[in-house]
C-alpha cells in the first residue's frame, strides 16, 4: 500500500534551484502547476499514482516547450 503523503526532493527546471515537495497521493492523478521559490517561475507537476506497481511517478517540466 502506498503512504497517502509522500515528499520528493526535484529541481527547478527554469533556475536549477533544488527543493522539496510535498506529494498527497490521496487525490489520485493530478496535474497543476506550483511557482518555484526562487525564480518565481512556473513548475509543472504531473503525478500518476501506479496501483499495481505500487510507485508514484512524477514528471516535472517548465511546460514552455512549443509543438510546430
């Protein structure tokens, strides 16, 4: 069974700036967006809760890249 709070250490991916972030796997998937203490830019969280496996998976991206 996975904890329903879990905490991950990541980096900014505008700055570089390291920081820790506090994951509640009890709203299942989620996908939003937290403002990076030091740049105050944008961070993109993706998080999906695998069941099966048992292992939370979490991308995090500036989301600013563009599709031609």
């Amino acid at each position: 069974m996975l904890q329903d709070i879990s905490e991950q250490r990541i980096r900014c991916p505008h700055c570089g700036h390291h920081l820790h972030v506090t994951l509640d796997t009890t709203s299942g998937d989620q996908d939003y967006y937290d403002e990076c203490p030091a740049c105050c830019s944008d961070i993109h969280f993706n998080l999906h809760i695998d069941e099966y496996r048992q292992k939370i998976q979490l991308a995090v991206d500036s989301d600013d890249e563009q599709v031609f």
